[in-house]
C-alpha cells in the first residue's frame, strides 16, 4: 500500500505507511484529505499493522520531535492524533485553539469555546455573509499574531442550523438531508407527547434515552468545500478580532470586552486533559520517558496565548443554543474593525512581529 502524506500548512507533516482505504478515510475525518507528498520528513509517521495490544502505541516522550505512532487496523480512528499534532504545532510556536475562524473585509475573528458551545453556528452566521473559511474546530495562530491555519477535516453541522441555513443544506448528499429530515420528523412526533405525570419510571428512562440519541445524530459531516465552494475556503486568513463565547438561558446575543488570556487557558487546560492524562499513565510504566514539551506544555500555552492576543479586541459572547445565526451575525460584525489592524506589506502579508517560545 502506498503511503500517504499529509502537509498541515506547513507546520505539521504526517505520514501514513501501510494504510487501507479505510484507515486513509478514517484519517482524513480528523485532519482532511492527503495533499501530497511532502517535502521534508515528517513529524508524525502513522505505521498501521494487524494486531496492537492498546490499538495504538504511542512513544509520548517522542511527541513533538518524530514520532512513529503504530496503530491496529481494527481502530475506527487513530487515537489522540490531534492532541498530538496540537502539542507538535505548539512546540513550533503556534498556538492551537478550540475554535473556529474566518476572514471578512475588515480582517477576521477567531470564535473560541467549548464543545457544542457555538462555534461552528457563528462561523456559519458569517459565512452566509460572504466570509472566507479558515477552520472549525482547531486553529493554529502563527507566531506573527496575524495569520491563523484551520485544521483540514470535514465540519460537523447541527441540523438546526441548516434548518436557518437552507442555501446549504440544499448542498448535501440527496440521502443525507433525507436522512436528517427522518430524523427531525422523529424528533418533532416525539416533542408532541406529553411526558405525563404516571408515566412508569422505566419508560421515561426509556424515552429520555432515545431523546439522547436523536439529540446525538441530528447533525452532519460534510466537507467545507461542500458547502461554501472551494474559492471561499483558503484554510487560512488573518485575525484582529477574539469572540470568546458561552451558552446561557437568555433569549439573547450579549457581548462584553474582557481580558480572554484567563479564560480561554481554562478551555486549553479543559482540552489538553485526555493527552495528559494518557501520558502521565504511560509513565507509570515508563517513569524515565519524559516529555520535556508536555510537561512544559502549560507555561507554553499561556505564553503563546498572551503574545497572540496583543492588539486584538475580545470579546465575551453569551448566546442561547442552539446559536441564533441572524441574531448572531447582526450582534457581532460591527465589532470588526473596518481595516485589518495589522499593517500589510504585500497584499495579503502581515508584518511579522518577533517572536520566539521559550525553550
């Protein structure tokens, strides 16, 4: 089988060796689609065999450096693959984020938060406005401050936001959106019964269960490049504007100036936890296989996250769930300036500004 590389804006390269369609395609849910090959060895190599006691092993205290994962066939994905590429990016002084991005005429914004926490409904809200793709998800701001990289993948869209979109959900598979109105028909029949006061505790468990699953398969993966077109999707732009956003019971959008360093290190430390996790559990085996950048990797982060947000306006975003995209959008464009802060050399370039992470 051939291998398969996978240049990450030039910041992370993967090589997969010994992969079957099906490994290929499990990959390219979590980072996107192989682009090539690459032109530098890479940081990650991705060695698939038959049989792995654990599904996969990973040499923590390699990551970061190059790290030669081996991981079983039979995994539906490769194990801690973006914790790991976020820890290599950062050891390269970009600071990855649990956000989503995108460009407008006035520069671009940077929407960070946590899981189902409105991310992916404000990219979309600007979107329809004409905004350019940078990621959802994970986004990598560049040591310069300006330029950020979004992670390559598939979205993952809430029903209810093609609901209040249907310019794209007129984009999908024909089988997909039947699939999805299925399921939205359930959902509506189900709401439709009252719970009822005698109702047998078994069954009310029962339903509030196949609420749950419903609840869980009423969104899509669908490609970026699917719903905007491949011209509004460049995976890369600059930023001068910080949403900081969080769900709350109020019907409506609020927003606040705030210091995001505080904040937005909670989320990072929030995110990090499963990769530290599994490493500190790989030391009780291997006590000496120290990871100097993951053990660092706190102190890095905060300094990462400071020098990132110098001369960018933030902003604490309240917003009931799901996001109100018109709401949304009507809230938040007139906080992005109307010209890029940073000053530009060639069209498009940023001035860089100095940098250099700690070692």
């Amino acid at each position: 089988m051939p291998e398969r590389d996978y240049d990450l804006h030039g910041i992370v390269g993967i090589r997969l060796v010994d992969a079957a369609p099906a490994q290929a395609e499990a990959v390219a849910l979590q980072i996107g689609v192989s682009d090539g090959p690459l032109r530098r060895a890479p940081d990650i190599v991705i060695r698939f065999v038959d049989r792995v006691p654990a599904l996969a092993g990973i040499p923590f205290a390699d990551i970061g450096g190059t790290c030669e994962i081996t991981c079983d066939r039979a995994a539906s994905q490769v194990p801690l693959l973006v914790p790991i590429v976020n820890l290599t990016a950062l050891g390269k002084g970009y600071l990855p984020l649990h956000a989503s991005a995108f460009g407008m005429s006035g520069g671009g914004a940077i929407a960070a938060g946590a899981s189902r926490g409105g991310k992916t409904g404000t990219l979309l809200a600007f979107m329809a406005h004409g905004a350019s793709y940078i990621g959802d998800d994970w986004v990598y701001v560049a040591p310069d401050r300006a330029t950020v990289f979004g992670l390559p993948g598939v979205m993952e869209v809430r029903h209810a936001y093609l609901q209040a979109l249907p310019q794209y959900r007129a984009r999908l598979d024909p089988r997909e959106r039947w699939r999805l109105r299925a399921l939205s028909l359930v959902e509506r029949v189900d709401r439709g019964i009252p719970d009822g006061g005698r109702r047998p505790a078994l069954g009310a468990a029962l339903r509030h269960r196949v609420r749950a699953a419903l609840a869980q398969r009423l969104f899509t993966h669908v490609a970026p490049q699917q719903l905007f077109g491949a011209a509004a999707c460049p995976g890369t732009g600059t930023v001068n504007t910080v949403f900081v956003l969080f769900r709350h019971d109020a019907p409506d959008v609020t927003m606040a100036l705030q210091d995001a360093v505080r904040h937005l290190m909670f989320s990072l430390r929030h995110e990090w936890q499963e990769l530290v996790s599994s490493y500190l559990q790989s030391r009780i085996a291997a006590p000496g296989a120290c990871n100097e950048l993951l053990e660092a990797h706190e102190a890095r982060l905060h300094e990462a996250l400071a020098h990132a947000l110098v001369g960018k306006d933030t902003y604490a975003v309240g917003h009931p769930s799901p996001v109100p995209i018109t709401k949304m959008y009507d809230t938040l464009r007139r906080l992005l300036p109307d010209q890029p802060i940073y000053s530009t050399g060639a069209v498009g370039c940023a001035t860089p500004v100095a940098y250099r992470p700690s070692t």
